[in-house]
C-alpha cells in the first residue's frame, strides 16, 4: 500500500500534541461561533469529539506525521478540502470521497487521514489512492481505527502504524479494507445531515 500506513481528555492530547515532528507554535483554538459555521456549509456537523480538539486544543497544527489540518484557511483545511473533493464526487459515475468523511490529515503522496462524522464513534479512515486502476475508488479506502478517541490514543502512546520507531512494530494494526466503501460511495451524491447542532453537546 506504499506507505504504510475511552475519551482522550483534552489536557492529554495538550501534553502529546508535539508528538512526531519538532514543537512549533500552535494557533489558537476556536470559539463557538467559527466552528458552527462550518457545519452550515458541510450540510452536517462535525463529529463531537472532533470539535472539542478544535475548541480546547488547538485549530490543528498537532497529531502525528503532518498533523492536522486547520478547520477553515485560505490553504488547505478540513472545510475546504471535503467541499473540493466532495464537488468532484457529484454526478459522476466512480465518485471517489463520501459523503460525511472529513479529512482531518495528509500523510502525503495523496494520501489522508479523515473522519467519518456520520459514524457514532467518528471512524478514522485513510485514503490511499496510489493502486487506483480505474472504476470505483472502494478499493482506495481503509479503516485506520473504529473510533477517533482510539485513534488519538495510539497516536499519544506511539504504537500506530504511522510511527517508524514504534516499540512493538509486530503487535501494530495496519488499516484493513473499510467495508462500508462501496455502499458509503454509491450514495454518495446523497444530502447527508447530523440532526445535533455543533458545540450544543
């Protein structure tokens, strides 16, 4: 695949936000009202525990590899990149992102780490486009992690697959082929809303 690829309080992830790359300044965090206005142009909010990163922790700038993106931008955000990839999944035959799944994340090479906000526990999903030989993009799509409070917590402890020195690298999960793809894809030009109303919980 070329590279390979509980609730984790916010002053945890504060103390292992720097993980991974050299510390660097990290902006500021939002208020209510910049994270409500994304959720009116995703059509449906972010995922819970995603938006508490973006109000306690910081507007990305910290996880592992290339961290996280910010949540809006003049480059490249979480906001911006789902509305582009999401506009050219709109009438077409093979769309290639679903509907509801935030990318969060580059790991480069094309490759990204997203959300799928519409899923109880916010999936981690990667998307990993380098095999693509035509037709669906299904096969282009892994699940990461069942939840993203798991996923953070692997990240924190450096036992992910994205880490090189990980201690135990037999004992890492790799991501496996997300078996919801096809379906999620398939209905993907489909209006898709969260009832929940973001930084209401």
């Amino acid at each position: 695949m070329g590279r390979r690829p509980g609730r984790t309080p916010a002053s945890a992830l504060r103390r292992g936000r720097h993980r991974g790359r050299p510390p660097r300044r990290l902006t500021r965090t939002l208020p209510y009202g910049p994270i409500v206005g994304p959720w009116a142009r995703l059509g449906f909010a972010l995922h819970p525990l995603l938006r508490r990163l973006y109000r306690e922790v910081a507007d990305g700038g910290f996880g592992p590899d290339y961290r996280l993106l910010p949540l809006l931008g003049p480059g490249p955000s979480v906001v911006g990149e789902y509305l582009a990839r999401r506009e050219a999944s709109v009438a077409v035959e093979h769309p290639e992102w679903p509907a509801g799944v935030v990318p969060i994340l580059t790991w480069g090479c094309a490759m990204y780490a997203g959300v799928d906000c519409l899923s109880a526990e916010g999936q981690v999903l990667l998307f990993e486009p380098n095999p693509y030989s035509g037709g669906s993009w299904a096969e282009c799509w892994f699940l990461d992690s069942a939840g993203l409070a798991v996923w953070l917590e692997t990240w924190l402890a450096g036992t992910g697959w994205f880490e090189e020195d990980a201690p135990d690298r037999d004992g890492v999960v790799e991501p496996r082929p997300w078996d919801q793809a096809v379906s999620r894809l398939s209905s993907g030009t489909r209006a898709v809303r969260r009832k929940s109303i973001p930084g209401r919980e």
